[in-house]
C-alpha cells in the first residue's frame, strides 16, 4: 500500500476516534435508568454463588457460555481439520525438565484452587482451564510433542466432556420442569460445580491440543487408533 | 468521568489502531495481531462501562469481556493455524 | 415441558459432541442427527404457526438479567428453510464423503454451524449474536477450507479476517448501546432507544460489521473465492444459509432494535448498495468462468435484491402494503436459499463427473446426467424469477412497492438484474446440450442427486404455489 493512502486511511480513522470518543462521552452522560448491575447484585443470593461475575457467567446467562465453549470446540475440531500436527520440540535438558516437573503440578493445583474460588472471588472454569492449557504449552515446550496429552480417542471425549455436562444440566432441568438451564436453588451450587468443573477439564484440553498445531498423531502405545 | 473518557478514550485509541494495522499492513500475523488489539480496545471499553461512581462495579460487562476473551482466543487460533498451513506448503514447494 | 427453542440449539449441539466422540459411527450418527435437528426446527415452525411467537428463558431470569430465545414468523421461516436445506445437505454430504479422513472432519464441524444457525435465528440478545455469529464463522470458515487445497485455504483464512473484523465492529455497536441504554435484550433496547449520536454510531457499526458479513457490495470481495473453493456442500451451506444468517440479523435489527431511528437517508444508502450488487454480480456471474463461481456472483446480486427493500419499507407506513413488502423479502431469501443451494449441489455433481467445473467445456452434460441438468434450469429459473416461482412473486411485490412509494428507479435495476441473470442460466444450459442425445438414466447417483433436485424444486415451484403459507406464518393478511 502507497504512502498516501496510509495517510488517507490514518487521518479518516483519526477522525473516527474522536467521533467515537464523543459518542462514549454523549452514551455516558445519558440519565442512566434501572442499573442491570443492580438486578444481577440483588439477585446474587438466589444464583448458587456469591461471586458476582461468576453468577453472570455460569448462571444468569449460563447460555452464552455454553455456546462459547461450542466455540472452543469448534476452533480445535477446524484445526485438527487442516492435518497432523508438527513434530515436538526435541527434549529439555535437565535444568528445563525439572523445573518442568515442578511447575505444571504446580499449576494443575492452581487450577484446581481457582475453580473452588470461583464461587465467591475472582476466579472460575475459564481461568481455572486456562492454566491447565499453560500447563500443556510448557510440557509441549519441553518436548512433549502432544503437549501431555492422551490419545486423539481420549482427547475428543475429553474435550467434548464439558459442553456435554453442561447442555445435559440443561436438558436435564428442563425435564425436571424448570426450564432450560434453571437450576432448581436448593441444587443450583452443586450443579455448577459439576458443570464448571467438567468445562475446566474441556478447556484445558483444548487449549493444549489447540497449541499443538494439528491432529495428534498416534503412538505404538495408544493400541488401535479410532 | 474524566477517569471513564481516560479510560475509554484508551480502548477507543485500541480499537482504532487494530483497525488501521488490520488495513495497512499484508501480513497474516500482523493482521491476527491487529484484530486482538481491536478487540482489547471494545473489552476495554466494557470494563470503563462497568464503573460508575461509587457504587459496585456492574459484573455484566466483566462476563462479558470473559466469553469475548474466549472467542477472540478460538478464532486466534484458528487463524494461526491456517496461517500455518499455507506457509508449511510454501516451504514444501 | 419441553421447550422446543433450546431443543433447536440443543439437538444439533449434542449431536456434534456424539460424532466427535465417536468417530467410528459418524455416518450412521449423523444422519440421525440430521434428522433428529430438522425435526426439533421444523417443530418450532409449527408452534410460532399455532401461538404466534413463541419466547423462552434459559435460566428463568428473563430480561433484562438473563437472556431469551424468541420465534416469531421471521425467524420461524428462516428456520424451516435451514431445516429442509441443511437436511438435503446432509443426505448429499453421506454420498459426497464417502469415506476417509474428510468425513471425520465434516460431520462434527456441520452440526456446530447448524447449531449455531439455530442459535442465530432464535436469539433475542445482542451479546448472545455476537457469540453466535462467532460459532457461525469459526464452523463455516473451517468447512469451506476442507478441500485442503492451497486456495481454499487461503481464501477462508481471508474470510476468517474479514468476519472477525465485522464481528468486533459489531460488538462495538453493542458496547455502546449497553454503557447508554443499560440492557442487551433486543425488544428492551428497542423500546428504550432514542434519535441521538448514540444510536446512530451503534446502528453504523453494527450494519456495517454486518454488512461484510453478509457479503453486501462493496464489501463482497471475500465471497467468490470462498465459495467457490468449497466443497459442494458446503458451498451450498454458505451460500443458502450462513450469507442469509447475517442479512437477517441485518434485517432484524433495522425493524426491531433501530425501527424508530432508520432515516429515508440510511435505508436509501442500502437500497442503492443494493442496487450496485445487483448489476455487478449479475454482470460478474455472466462473465465466469467456473460454475461455482458463476454461483457465487448469483449470490451477491441475490443479496442485493434483498436490501432493495429496505428504502421501500422505510417509506411504506405500517399496514397491509408493508406486510407484503416484509412477507416477499422472506419469500425471496428462502426461494433464493433453495435455489441456490440445489444449484451448488448440481455444480458439485458436474465437477465430480467431468473433474471439472468450466462452463465452456460442459458439453454433453445435459446428456450424462439428466437429473442434474434439470436442477440447474429449476435453479435458474429461480434466479431469473420466472413463474411460479417463489422469487417471481417477491419480485412482483418489490416491483409494486417500488411505484407505490414513488421509487420507480428501483425496477430498472430489477430489469437489469433480471435480463443479466437470464442470460447467464441460459449460457449455462445451452453449454449443457450441445451433444448429441444418447438414452441414459434420468437419475445415476440417487443420494446426491435427489437432495440437489429437491432443493431447485421447492424453489422453482412449491415455494411460489403455496407463498400464501408464509403470509399465514407471519401472521399477515393474504396477498391480494
């Protein structure tokens, strides 16, 4: 692209910004009506959890995550669509392995702790996966050409484990009578435990499979391949 | 509010600069960058949303920003790993 | 107590973990699944028939706090159309990938689209779009690169880039209605907006981000390569369903979130863009030179079509003419997505059988498959909008509000469009009998061709017969 039209597009996006910035101001300035962070606050003890963004996430619109960890799957599913992934780094020296060797137990509890939290601090199943993702990058990063994980059988259970918790809870409550994704109050915190703790499991797996690039290729160890 | 427009005004300043990296520059990476970057800017803005005065925080933006952060990792990596693709082609060539 | 709304987004769901999980039996699983999905969809359809407009809770907060899935004759329609068309896909998709690697990657990233398709059609939410369209691109981007051929890939990684920089334009839109209106519903946004810088940057950004979704000129350029370069049936997915998802939403906020703020400016503007991608992919479609990419062309002057509604309904007032404006645009994007969707899968039958999809080497086709032949003329005659078809109707209706309103510039460019189209379904045939006739099977592979004759059919003739159904669906007065 030639100078002058960068130049065009930069001051025409200059303009926009300022454009923008006046409408935040205007949309901020507005007499703000019936706050929804007042309903969602006032509605907290009925949800199961005492952490507000939790609640927002896993209860009041639980639906919005469920399709969000479809959106996960679906990031995994069109990568191991495009072929096999690459081959491994080759192993860490010894210094790099243990430090390995103590650092992703290390997370797996953290992780495990952040799940717990969730319920009533910042914390929960996205934060919680994530570091279990971190903890795949590394073994990954030191050698582990599947990033610590088991078979392409097991991975695809494992990483539809968590959608599947979640849209049966619902279908579930919906048999029950409540509706779809209506946690009856009285099972409403161990039910998003269960649903938070098999998203957790779903999105580590993910994430590492998604950093390893590809289909995982299968070893002399898995037996037969699906 | 000066606060919120400093605020504000930052994930504006975000999104705009994501969106002109996006249009000036070729390369697939820098574009991948730049699409975050913009994204940044709009979580950006949910957060400033999310403050007002001295009352408590309003969490709907701050979920928000939470499955947006998911979205924007799954189409991160799915565009890398097309990226990928197309290059490990060209070197095989 | 079953709701039916969740079902819609559920069944397909479930039925992508169960072909991930157990890729061994994806075949038999999906077909199932196909099933199962066009039978909770079509089920909704006939509820909205029944009630009117059906509405529920996940999570039973309600709006504002929670968010809602909402069926009305709109999305009722649209609904029943992804139905038929994806369950003709799918009948298509069991004889397209036999067998090998590719299926395995086909069954499960097509139900995450369908599900996504549902959820688009029935969320009443502006962030759960957001999410949705998100599903949608990701499943549709990694479908259309399944050929893995080097151009496939590259030009759904463009089309990846593209929607993710109309989706985060998008989310901005809904940012800002939220820090002013304080709610994320559609109907509660609807009522609660005011004519204000506010809500005229929002209704900017978020048609705008739609808008290259949708493929509306000139923001089209990423479409023809994409579609083009998929396989079959995905083709016909993007082109009859996810293109038409993201006009929807289009359409869908224009009328029920910005319906008080729309000024004759704002929808002229689309009308005109309308108007330049009618002439321009007819002209385009006329020049191709592959088969799919001449289907490709159709779908941008199809869309285009579709927005030329938008100045004609700002300016009729509410009333029986307005109806009929709303009824004949659904009218024509379902005949379209029929059409269009049989027309893929016929181009998908012709590559297969001459390795090719050059439409100046087609000679003899007609001759080696009958049945596909007459799919692309039932198609065409579609996209020309000859008699009965449901389009020729839709056309009529936009032609009698274009003198209504006053807006007669509006049917020149439906006559352009229209003589541009005859002439490149008749470049087509006349390519495809130019040997001569030697007797052969009217059908020779009963399980791609069937769906792909299907389609073109509904299209061609049951759509325009029985149009007056669709009044009834939306809850309108039958054409006069």
């Amino acid at each position: 692209m030639n100078r002058p039209a960068k130049l065009m597009i930069g001051l025409l996006l200059c303009l926009f910004a300022l454009v923008l910035l006046w409408v935040f101001h205007v949309a901020l300035t507005q007499p703000p009506g019936a706050r929804l962070a007042d309903l969602a606050l006032a509605s907290l003890p009925l949800s199961g959890v005492t952490n507000p963004v939790t609640a927002v996430l896993v209860n009041y619109r639980a639906y919005d995550t469920l399709l969000e960890l479809a959106v996960l799957l679906a990031a995994l599913l069109g990568i191991w669509s495009l072929g096999a992934a690459t081959p491994g780094f080759q192993p860490a020296g010894s210094a790099l392995a243990a430090m390995v060797s103590w650092v992703v137990p290390l997370l797996i509890l953290t992780g495990g702790y952040l799940l717990w939290v969730g319920g009533y601090a910042p914390g929960g199943a996205f934060q919680a996966g994530a570091l279990l993702g971190a903890a795949g990058v590394l073994l990954r990063l030191a050698g582990d050409e599947r990033a610590g994980l088991p078979s392409e059988r097991a991975q695809r259970r494992l990483a539809v484990a968590g959608i599947a918790v979640f849209a049966l809870v619902g279908l579930g409550t919906m048999v029950a009578g409540t509706g779809f994704l209506t946690y009856p109050q009285r099972w409403s915190k161990w039910l998003i435990l269960l649903a938070e703790t098999a998203a957790t499991v779903s999105i580590g797996v993910i994430l590492a499979a998604a950093y390893a690039g590809g289909k995982p290729r299968s070893r002399a160890s898995d037996g037969a391949t699906p | 509010m000066t606060a919120h427009l400093l605020y504000g005004g930052a994930g504006i300043l975000l999104f705009v600069l994501g969106v002109w990296s996006f249009l000036v520059h070729e390369a697939l990476l820098r574009k991948v960058i730049a699409l975050n970057v913009m994204g940044s800017g709009v979580f950006h803005l949910l957060i400033a949303i999310a403050e007002r005065g001295s009352l408590p925080p309003d969490p709907v933006p701050h979920a928000l920003v939470l499955t947006g952060i998911v979205v924007a990792v799954s189409a991160t990596a799915l565009a890398l790993a097309m990226g990928r693709r197309l290059e490990d082609e060209d070197d095989a060539r | 107590m079953l709701d039916s709304l969740a079902l819609a987004v559920t069944v397909p769901l479930l039925a992508a973990l169960l072909v991930t999980a157990l890729p061994g039996r994806v075949q038999t699983l999906g077909v199932i699944g196909a099933i199962a999905t066009a039978l909770v969809s079509l089920r909704v359809t006939v509820q909205v028939w029944q009630h009117g407009s059906l509405r529920s809770d996940p999570g039973g907060w309600g709006a504002p706090l929670g968010l809602a899935l909402q069926a009305d004759g709109l999305s009722a329609a649209l609904l029943a159309m992804a139905a038929l068309v994806a369950l003709a896909i799918s009948v298509y998709a069991t004889g397209y990938f036999r067998e090998g690697e590719r299926r395995l990657h086909f069954w499960p990233l097509w139900f995450l689209l369908w599900s996504a398709l549902n959820a688009l059609l029935l969320a009443a939410d502006l962030f759960n779009l957001y999410v949705t369209l998100e599903l949608l691109g990701l499943t549709a981007v990694a479908l259309g690169a399944l050929t893995g051929q080097r151009e496939a890939v590259a030009a759904n990684l463009r089309y990846l880039l593209v929607g993710l920089l109309g989706s985060m334009t998008y989310l901005l839109g809904v940012v800002l209605l939220y820090a002013a209106y304080g709610t994320l519903d559609i109907g509660l946004t609807g009522a609660a907006i005011r004519p204000g810088p506010v809500a005229s940057a929002a209704l900017v950004l978020m048609t705008g981000g739609l808008a290259l979704k949708a493929a509306i000129f000139p923001l089209h350029f990423w479409l023809p390569p994409a579609h083009a370069n998929a396989p079959a049936p995905v083709s016909a997915v993007l082109s009859a369903l996810v293109v038409k998802a993201a006009f929807y939403l289009i359409l869908r906020l224009w009328l029920d979130v910005f319906g008080a703020i729309v000024t004759p400016a704002a929808a002229g503007l689309l009308g005109l863009l309308g108007a330049a991608a009618v002439i321009w992919g007819s002209w385009r479609a006329l020049r191709a030179e592959r088969l799919k990419l001449l289907a490709a062309y159709s779908t941008l002057a199809q869309i285009g079509y579709l927005c030329l509604f938008f100045p004609l309904l700002q300016a009729t007032p509410e009333g029986p003419a307005r109806d009929d404006l709303l009824a004949a645009l659904v009218l024509m994007a379902i005949s379209h997505g029929f059409a269009k969707a049989g027309l893929f899968l016929a181009a998908g039958l012709v590559q297969h059988s001459a390795g090719h999809d050059r439409i100046d080497e087609l000679g003899g086709t007609a001759q080696h498959l009958p049945a596909t032949t007459f799919t692309i003329a039932l198609a065409g005659t579609t996209l020309i909008g000859l008699p009965p078809s449901g389009s020729f109707i839709g056309k009529w209706i936009l032609m009698t509000g274009a003198i209504a309103t006053g807006q007669w510039w509006w049917i020149l460019v439906i006559l352009i469009g229209t003589l541009l189209a005859a002439a490149y379904v008749f470049r087509v045939l006349s390519r495809a009998f130019n040997e001569a006739p030697t007797p052969r099977r009217f059908v020779t592979q009963a399980s791609t061709e069937v769906p792909a004759l299907l389609l073109a059919l509904t299209s061609a003739v049951v759509l325009g017969l029985g149009a007056q159904l669709l009044w009834r669906l939306m809850g309108f007065g039958v054409v006069a």
